[in-house]
C-alpha cells in the first residue's frame, strides 16, 4: 500500500530547457524507495524554446510542449498541473533545470521582474494555504521566491551570489548550502536543496535530494 501523496512538477525534459533529468530522477527514485504515492504533473503549455543538448545552442525552427516532453521522463504518467489541487496531494516537489527557469516561470530572462506560471503560483499558493510541504530543488527555488514571496520565505540555491540576489529581490531570504545539505523554513514548510546548482556530479547531488525527500515526508 502505497504511502503519502506527493506532486512532482516536471518542466520538459533535458536541464537546458526543461527539467534536469537526474535531479527529476533522483527525486523520484527517493520517493518511491520511502514508499510515497508519486503524482507527476505539469503545464499544457509550450517551452520557451528547444534547446540542442548536444551543442549546447537552440535548435531554431523547433517547438515541443512542456507536458508531453514531462511524459518521458513521467513514464506517460503524468496530468496538467491546472488539474490539481492541493487535496489531491499531500506534499509537493519542483526539480530543478532551466525548465524551472523558462517554462515554469521567466527568471531565465527577467530575473526578479519575472512572471510565474498561473497555474504552478496556484499551486505553491494553496498548497501553502493548506499548510502542506514544498521541496524546491537547484533554480526552483525561484519558483517559491516569486509566489511567496511576501512571506520573506528561507531558501537556499547554494552560493552563487547573483542568483541569490535575484531570489532576495523577490522577497525570499536567501542562506548559503552546501550540495549535500539543505534549507528549511519551519514557518512556511518549505525546504530547498543546490543540487546541480552547485554539483559537480550525481553522487553529492543525490545527498542533497535525499535529505529533502525524507525532510518534506517527514512533514506531510
């Protein structure tokens, strides 16, 4: 019997322009293990552009969509995030990637003058309302400055001093972190870990994920 309901918001597929997939991965390997009933989600909408993972360069005249690259990763078991609401969840979780960046919100571009998807502020929005957990993994942590950040929430993206100026632009208190460690926000149950934000490889990134995923179970 499977045990707590947890989101995972994918943004595409590949950390150039969707979600970093060992981060996704990683989240999702850590969830299942722990027994968690795993809901992947994201928007219907489409990516800001296709990225060459190859070249490292834009692949000009390509266009794919956020939820249908989001499968691949989902394993086809994934629904539009505009169709979830927090009583259908019990903690939620955003890996990390310039996905988090370009399709779920503009910080890629607009840094602190950003806009966020409708539906994923919706989501961090009632799901803080409901008091449930939210774990925000590498650049996600972007994604939390903006919706709530009124609420001067704690979160970390590591060390790097321009992204986290951007974040505290955002109303977010930003607190250096290790790979392997991470972040949290006993007053607004959030938690947050670098990952690649910091790296350098699987290994350390997976320490720092783990401890997220056992932290936002242990409060959901």
């Amino acid at each position: 019997m499977k045990g707590k309901k947890v989101g995972v918001v994918l943004s595409g597929c590949g950390f150039l322009d969707g979600a970093e997939i060992h981060e996704a991965t990683l989240t999702l390997l850590a969830l299942d293990r722990a027994g968690a009933d795993i809901r992947c989600m994201s928007p219907n909408i489409p990516q800001m552009h296709v990225v060459d993972h190859g070249a490292g360069a834009p692949a000009e005249g390509e266009s794919r969509n956020v939820l249908t690259e989001s499968a691949r990763i989902a394993r086809g078991e994934i629904v539009d995030i505009a169709d979830v609401v927090p009583g259908d969840i019990d903690a939620l979780i955003f890996p990390g990637g310039f996905g988090a960046a370009k399709n779920l919100s503009t910080f890629a571009v607009d840094g602190p003058a950003c806009s966020i998807d409708a539906n994923v502020s919706r989501l961090i929005r009632a799901m803080h309302d409901a008091g449930k957990p939210q774990g925000f993994i590498c650049i996600a942590p972007a994604l939390a400055a903006k919706a709530l950040g009124e609420l001067s929430p704690l979160l970390t993206i590591g060390n790097d001093a321009d992204t986290a100026a951007g974040l505290a632009a955002l109303g977010a208190t930003h607190v250096n972190c290790p790979v392997d460690d991470i972040v949290v926000d006993d007053t607004l149950n959030v938690v947050s870990t670098p990952a690649y934000m910091l790296g350098p490889s699987i290994a350390p990134v997976a320490l720092g994920i783990d401890k997220l995923v056992a932290e936002v179970l242990s409060r959901a």
